[in-house]
C-alpha cells in the first residue's frame, strides 16, 4: 500500500495543518496509510495549538513529484505542491471556491461554503460513523476558531457554530471564547520576528484576470501592536513585489477587537482599491471596517476590480 500525504496549502495556518492530520488520522482508520504534511514553518498561533493537543508537528512536503496527495484547504496550483502536475490527486477537501487544480480522472472533490474546512473534515467523520478522539476535537474546534476569528467573521455559518460547540464538548473546552484569545494572543506575539516573515506568516499568491496578485494578512488583538512595524512590512512588501514580479500586493492588517482591517497597498494601479472597496488609499493604506476575511471579503472584491 502506498502512503498517500495529506497536505494544506502553502505558508500553512491552523486550518490547514490541523485539518491535514485530523483528516490523515480519519483516512487511517478508514484504511488508507495516509500521513499528514505541511508545506512550511508553523506559525506561533499552530505551534501551540498542535502543542495544546498532543500533537507532532507534521512533516514537511514541497514537492509533489511521484506522490499521491490529499489536498485539504486549497484547490489552487499557486498555493499548493511544486510539480504538482507530477502527483496523483486523490482528494481534494475544502471550503474556498473551487480553484484551477485539475485531475485526468475523477476523484473525491469536496468543497462546502463554511468557514473553516475544520467544519467540513467533521462532516465527514460522521459520513463515516467515525469517533471522534478528544485530541482531534481540540485540533477541529482550534482551526475554526482560528479561521472564523472566533466565530466573527463573515465567513462563519450556523454550521461552523454547531460544529464548534459539539467539538467544544468532546474536547473537554468549556470556553470557545476564552481560547480564542488564547490563541489570538499568541498570533499577536511579534516579538523576534522580521518584516518578511511577519508578510509571509499567511501570504496566498492569486491570479486575477492574468495578473500576480499576493494578499497576506496578519491578525492581533490590536492594531497597536504594529505601529513601529508598518513601515518596515511596507518596505519589504515593495520587494517582494519587485522580486516576484507582482501586479499588486496586498497586507490585511486585521483587529480582531475593532473588527476591521488596514490594508497596506502596493500596487501598478491604486484604482484597483477603490474599484474593489469604494475607498480611495489613503497615503499607503485604507480602512475598511468589518473586513476580517481574506476568503470572502478581500479576493472576491479584488477579482472584480482586476476583470
């Protein structure tokens, strides 16, 4: 039997990773030698998610050549393996729209319009009348936590909530909230970190209308925290534009507390902002209140304003 690696996105967040190893876990109880993967460092936040429930952090896999993969998380080539043209596709599981992945046979594809794929990984445990262990709990319920920011953001359905509760009981957490901002207080945490790591931390590379576009986000409890760091996050922002050869690219600095986000802009086309928002920059960056989420809020908007 061949191992089969369960793999999120690049620059991988909690979702992805704790999503890779509770569905890994679900595929070996279902027969399959699957193993979780990751395809970068973890953040503060996952590190201590992954640290809360017991578990190792999984391997590292960039490289799709002669592999079978599940992709949890993504369904887009840019966020996923290199040489994925060269592995085998067996499943793809996620709650983004669908993306340009495409496989010469058929497979399992599962993509459900929730706010986290935590969400959809528990679905399918109970499509398969699978148990639940406590430790998976805490992996599930830490990503939608982490992806919905705390149940806040607009991406955040009825399902999520109930999913939430129900892994919440299992898990043994009596306080969703209170260990979102746990987790959110560690997210914060800045100290020991340079520019380009802090731009990269969750970083999505997109293709709107043929142009490279890259949006990444940071959330803290307050947007404070980075005063002393916008000019530098700029800096690099311009040279990573510069080194990539980007159309634009964009940093969600994002308020759990405020709700709401400053999007730090460097971009061929300033118009593309007010297209997208109604806003015009104001100097380097906008304002935009109650925008928490990349997936729903951000990228549908820019990929208007770039058609």
């Amino acid at each position: 039997m061949s191992t089969v690696y369960v793999v999120g996105h690049k620059s991988p967040d909690t979702d992805s990773v704790c999503s890779a190893i509770a569905y890994a876990e679900l595929k070996k109880k279902m027969g399959m030698d699957a193993v979780p993967a990751r395809q970068g460092e973890l953040n503060p936040e996952t590190a201590f998610v992954l640290e809360k429930f017991g578990f190792e952090v999984p391997e590292l896999l960039t490289d799709g050549a002669g592999k079978k993969v599940i992709l949890v998380d993504h369904s887009d080539v840019s966020q996923s393996l290199d040489n994925l043209n060269q592995a085998e596709i067996v499943e793809i599981v996620d709650h983004h729209k669908i993306g340009d992945i495409t496989t010469p046979n058929p497979i399992f594809f599962l993509a459900m319009p929730v706010g986290s794929t935590a969400t959809v990984v528990k679905k399918l445990y109970e499509d398969a009348d699978v148990q639940i262990t406590n430790e998976i709990a805490g992996l599930l319920l830490a990503s939608i936590i982490s992806d919905t920011v705390i149940l806040k953001s607009a991406t955040t359905t009825d399902a999520d909530i109930k999913t939430a509760e129900e892994l919440a009981k299992i898990a043994g957490v009596e306080d969703i909230q209170a260990l979102g901002m746990e987790m959110f207080k560690i997210k914060s945490d800045l100290a020991g970190k340079s520019p380009r790591d802090l731009m990269f931390r969750d970083f999505k590379d997109f293709n709107m209308s043929g142009n490279k576009v890259g949006i990444g986000q940071l959330e803290v409890v307050s947007l404070s925290l980075l005063d002393e760091l916008k000019d530098p996050l700029y800096e690099e922002m311009q040279k990573v534009k510069e080194e990539g050869n980007y159309h634009s690219i964009f940093l969600m600095l994002t308020d759990i507390i405020q709700e709401g986000t400053e999007l730090l802009s460097v971009t061929d086309d300033p118009s593309v902002v007010e297209k997208a928002f109604e806003k015009k920059l104001e100097g380097k960056s906008v304002w935009l209140p109650g925008v928490m989420s990349r997936k729903k809020q951000v990228v549908p908007f820019f990929e208007k304003a770039f058609s």
